[in-house]
C-alpha cells in the first residue's frame, strides 16, 4: 500500500531548535573541537573503509535468517535502553528517548496518521545488532548514516575522503556512477552499507507487516542522507521511490530535531503505541 503525500493534510507545526543537546548545529561534522566530534570522525573512518559490497552481501546472507530471537516490537524497544548510538554528534541519550521523542512529535503534527507515528517508534529498533544476542557488531556496521555499495561513493557522503581505504574504490566494476546496477532499478535492488536499517527493514517485511510501502522505505533510507539531503543517487530511483521519498522527507526533520534532553514519560505513551503494534505487527516477530 502506497500513501501519498497529497492525499493527507500537512500541518508542519513542528518547531526546529537552534542547537542539539550539546548547544552546537545539528550534524555539525566539522566542530572537531570536542572529544564527541573527534570520535564520530573516526567512526566514519573505520566505516567507511570496512563497508564493502562482498561484507555487505555477507550480512544480508547472515541477517535474512532471523533467527537471534524470537520477541515483541515493545520488549525490542526496551532493549535500546543499553544502546547509544556512537555515530550521532546530537546525542548521548539512551535510543528508547530519541524513538519516543520523534513519534511524539510526529504525533502532534500528522495526528490521523498512526502508521507513520509508529514507523517512528520503530525506525532505530534495528540498533540491537550492537547487542550479544543479535551478533554484537561493531558500531561501524549498525549505526551511521548509509550509502549505496557496488557503485561509486558519491563525494557528498560525510568524509569521503576515508573511502580511499576501501578496497572497492579502485574496483573498476564498482567505482563508476551506475556500478553492478542500471539507471532507474529502483532501490530495492540496490545494496546500502550495512547497518540497523537494512535489517529492521528486513525483520518488519518478513514478519508481515501491514505498513504501507512509505513507512518500510522510510525504516530502511532514514539514514541515507547523500539522498535526502543532497539529492545523490536519485538516477537508481524508480517512481515508487520517488512517491515514498516525499514522506521521508517528512519524515526527517521529526527524526533529526527532535533529539532533545528532555525525556518522555514511556508509562504514559506505552499504552497508545501498544494499540499500534497491535494493528499493524503479530504479537511476536523472527529477529
């Protein structure tokens, strides 16, 4: 089921902040003045060397099982209290705050669409491969903002200039515009760097979820921002893409800015993002 944009009305009443939680601008990548700054920079380091069109297809191979454990969407959501996400520059706060900060703000703004308030509560839920359990990755390989693999690293990926350690850079097959794909595929048959996105996409779509196509595009590209911020690698794009690309726009902003210090009271929400679950989940999913 595909939503559009269009056929719903749009009340962008969502105020954006000046700052982050630290006092700096968001996705300020440059401010390498603090110890935070220094330690994203070499994330992107070691991600951007590691991840590989041959290590992305093993991860999918190995992920596609889903067999880590066998659980709730809500006792999913209580297992991010042990995560925080080492690649974000806007906060260190544990993930159950930042899903239950944007849904509620989405909530506020977009009050007749309940599948995207849920598509917020459970965008990050994929972090958990962080955890023993689930494979304890490195963070290079589950948080982070995503890029295509098999084709070239467009240079407005945060600092490109670490991919020159990658093995695939000097790959004649892959370091050209199109690589292993052809113009207009559409973005499910392109490979994205592995991370929590790709497989909370996966256990979502493989347990039967009734989401429509823009919340499962929304789960899997949130953290594509050389596309939704720069407009990189639209010609991979098909035209279900391009409809779903508008609601992650949308979106975005909730994701990206509603980061904040001030924590939602989870007792006093659970109970409505409970009946969502419900709606739109079995009661237990594969992971």
């Amino acid at each position: 089921m595909t939503i559009q944009v269009e056929e719903t009305k749009i009340h962008d009443q969502f105020m954006v902040p000046q700052t982050n939680a630290f006092g700096h601008n968001f996705r300020d990548y440059n401010n390498a003045q603090s110890e935070r700054q220094k330690g994203v920079e070499k994330f992107y380091k070691t991600q951007h060397i590691n991840q590989t069109y041959d290590f992305v297809k093993k991860m999918r191979q190995d992920y596609a099982k889903l067999d880590k454990a066998t659980m709730s969407i809500w006792e999913c959501c209580e297992l991010l209290n042990d995560v925080v996400d080492d690649s974000d520059p806007d906060l260190d706060e544990p993930q159950i705050q930042h899903l239950l900060q944007s849904a509620e703000a989405i909530r506020k703004d977009y009050p007749n669409e309940d599948w995207l308030h849920l598509t917020a509560l459970i965008h990050d839920l994929g972090k958990i491969i962080v955890l023993p359990k689930f494979g304890v990755l490195p963070q290079w390989a589950v948080v982070g903002d995503t890029f295509p693999v098999g084709c070239a690293f467009d240079e407005s990926i945060i600092h490109h200039k670490y991919f020159k350690e990658n093995q695939d850079f000097e790959n004649a097959i892959y370091n050209n515009k199109n690589g292993v794909y052809s113009e207009g595929c559409g973005l499910e048959n392109v490979m994205m760097s592995w991370g929590h996105d790709d497989y909370m996409y996966m256990v979502a779509k493989e347990n039967g979820t009734t989401l429509p196509t823009a919340g499962l595009f929304i789960i899997r590209y949130h953290s594509f921002y050389p596309l939704h911020t720069k407009g990189a690698y639209k010609h991979l794009m098909n035209e279900e893409d391009k409809e779903n690309l508008k609601w992650l726009h949308i979106f975005n902003k909730y994701d990206l800015y509603s980061k904040s210090k001030v924590r939602v009271n989870v007792e006093e929400v659970k109970p409505y993002y409970m009946s969502l679950i419900e709606k739109y989940f079995p009661a237990k999913l594969r992971w």
